[in-house]
C-alpha cells in the first residue's frame, strides 16, 4: 500500500521534547522490581472520606456538566481555604476549578500570553512549564536558582533576564524538583520586580501544605490589592488525589473570566465526581495531611543523612517530597545516570536536566515511596555512584 503524505505537524509541539520524568517513568514501567524514586506522586491513598463521597456522588446521579469554573459550592469551600491556609481573600467568581493543576497553570498561561512573549521560569523547574510554551508561540528565560545556595532564586540574574518581550514570571515555592522555600523577603523582592515591570505573576502552590520545616507566604497573601498575582493549586498532592485532576486557578475576576473561555473550550468543566470529592477533602478530617507531611519528613530525614554519608547531599528540602543528589562524581550526564542506574541497579530517578540546567550533574529523588524503598534505592544510588568514580 503507497504510504500517505501526512499535513505537517504543529512545528512548536512537534519539535519539543517529552518531559524527561516521563521518560524515565516510562522506562521504570517497563523494569520488573524497579525502586520507583522517580514518581512524583504521593504513595498514600486517597483518604477514605473523600472515596467514599465519590462514590456517593456516583450513586446519587451527580454525574452531569457543571458550571465551568466549578461548582458554586466548591468555589465557596475554596474562598474559605484560601483564607484559612494562603491568607489570600478572594470570592467565588474569582476562582476556577481545572483538570489539575497543570490544566489551571496551562489555562492562565493561554489568557495573557501570546506569539513572542517571554516567561521567566525557575531552573531547575518542572519541565511542564516550558512543554507548554511552544503552543502559545512564547518562550521561556530561565532564572537560576543555584545548588550552591540552597536552590534559592538568583534575583540579579533574575532582573537581568527581562525584557520589553517578558509578559510572566513564574514562582514555584515550595519547589518541584528542589524542594526549597523562599523567604518572605526573596517573594517581597520577585513581586516588587513583577510591579516595577508590570508582568503577570503567577504562583504555583501546589505543594503548599507540604511544608516539612518553617512556613511559607503565599505573593498574593503579600500583596493582596495586585491584579497581576495569579496563584495556582491542586487537591493532588495535599489529599493524594493525583488521579481525581482536580486543580484550581484564583486570581482577579477578569483573569479568571479570561482563563475560564479558555477551559470551556478545552475541557467543558472538571468531573462532578471529583468536584464532591474535594468537598469532602476541604471540610473532613484534616489528621490525614498531617500524617502524610509527617512521613515526607521523616523520608526526608533518612535520604538525606544517606547522602551525607555518600558526599551526595546538596541542600536540605523544608517543602514538597523532594530532594536532590549531587551525581557528579560518576562523571556521567544525569540522564545517562539516570538510564544506566534503572538498566543495572533497578532503581529509577528523574535526572536533573529534565528540569533544565543548573542541575545538570544532580538527581530528584522522589520521598512519596516507603522507608524500606529509600533506605535500599537511595543506597544503590550511592553504591552506583562511586563505583563510576
């Protein structure tokens, strides 16, 4: 049969790269018995108070369409959260519910960027940011947030990096894949940076009650009077939803508005399932959160005394359930390591470059397996390491 001269592709999608944790992900699927440090979900359930309300949403026909931005209710439940948690007031038409957090960061992203604009993004950052650049016709700068200090954002260079073109700048704190937390004074700086160069600021939270040490500021908490502050969160992570795609976006009402038409046209609204759901995660038991950070940190703890041992350590994470490993010593680019690590030793991380430069010669580990998983992959890792010295 004569083959088919296809139309061509999108040039942007086509020519980008899949996101480097998948690709090792996939890969770890395919290897039987693989320590599975690369997954960056949580390894809990979901509490049963939130299945059980799913399943009643199932039984009791909630099943159909709801408005767009989500329903009346939920919004409501979020005004309360936001308040509560973020220190952040804001209003139900000011909020929109979003198939993940992903979806409600991609949704933002469509209403203020267009052909040539620039987003400043963290390196090393979640690689999803910059994927979806290509479909909007925009580009990202990437500002270092250097292992020498703590993976905490570089403002210089940052302020460096902006131009007439920059229209976003993107934080992410607590950090995937670092784990850092910026101080009050480092979010004081990036916003009156975002003012005085009237960009957009767009905050993902969406490990914001991830926090193993200390506290964090929420920039809108900072600077609640500032349109321009976007914040982006997600039942994923704080309730073990991963699978339920559940994200929201809370901003000011023309934002929201705009972001809205762009998730009618790609989504219509989130599941109604998993709206009720999430009702019953905001306003049920709350112990299961802490009992889940309270595990992260305790993972935490023993990985990275691991490192220490093995001359691996960096810094110490205070958010979210990552951490990071010095790989250098082997002398081999992270994704390399990364292949060569699952291929010989079953053990899966995401390397470093999946999340742009800076951390190049690093690894993330994933602390969302068991003590008994870390304790053997992170020393296999180590093991792995020196024997490449």
């Amino acid at each position: 049969m004569a083959r088919i001269a296809l139309p061509s592709l999108a040039n942007g999608p086509a020519e980008s790269a899949h996101s480097g944790i998948r690709e090792i992900a996939n890969e770890a699927l395919r290897t039987p018995g693989a320590i599975r440090l690369d997954v960056g979900q949580p390894d809990f359930p979901t509490p049963q108070h939130v299945k059980d309300a799913g399943k009643r949403a199932i039984d009791e026909n909630k099943t159909f369409y709801t408005h767009t931005q989500g329903l009346m209710s939920l919004r409501e439940k979020l005004v309360d959260k936001l308040d509560r948690v973020n220190g952040i007031k804001s209003s139900p038409e000011a909020i929109a519910c979003a198939p993940g957090g992903v979806g409600a960061i991609a949704a933002m992203f469509a209403a203020v960027l267009g052909q040539g604009d620039e987003v400043l993004l963290p390196d090393p950052g979640w690689p999803n940011y910059r994927m979806m650049l290509p479909w909007l016709g925009a580009r990202p700068l990437l500002y270092p947030c250097p292992p020498s200090d703590g993976f905490q954002p570089d403002l210089e260079a940052l302020a460096a990096l902006i131009t007439p073109r920059t229209r976003v700048m993107v934080v992410n704190s607590p950090n995937n894949p670092t784990g850092a937390v910026y101080p009050v004074a480092t979010i004081a700086a990036m916003i009156e940076l975002a003012q005085r160069n009237n960009l957009w600021l767009l905050s993902d939270e969406c490990y914001d009650q991830i926090l193993l040490d200390g506290s964090w500021t929420s920039p809108a908490s900072l600077a609640p009077d500032d349109a321009r502050i976007a914040t982006v969160f997600t039942f994923s992570k704080t309730y073990s939803m991963t699978g339920w795609r559940l994200g929201y976006l809370a901003g000011s009402v023309e934002l929201v508005d705009t972001a809205t038409k762009v998730l009618e046209s790609n989504s219509s609204c989130v599941s109604t399932i998993s709206q009720v759901a999430a009702e019953a995660a905001l306003v049920g038991p709350q112990d299961c959160v802490a009992e889940m950070v309270g595990a992260y940190r305790r993972r935490r703890d023993i990985v990275a005394g691991i490192l220490e041992d093995a001359e691996l350590f960096i810094a110490k994470p205070t958010g979210a359930f990552y951490i990071m490993a010095d790989v250098s010593p082997a002398g081999m680019a992270s994704r390399d390591l990364a292949f060569a690590l699952l291929r010989e030793r079953g053990v899966s991380v995401a390397p470093g470059t999946a999340f742009g430069q800076v951390a190049g010669e690093a690894v993330r580990i994933s602390l969302a397996s068991s003590d008994a998983d870390l304790r053997e992959g992170v020393g296999r890792l180590a093991e792995f390491v020196h024997t490449r010295t």
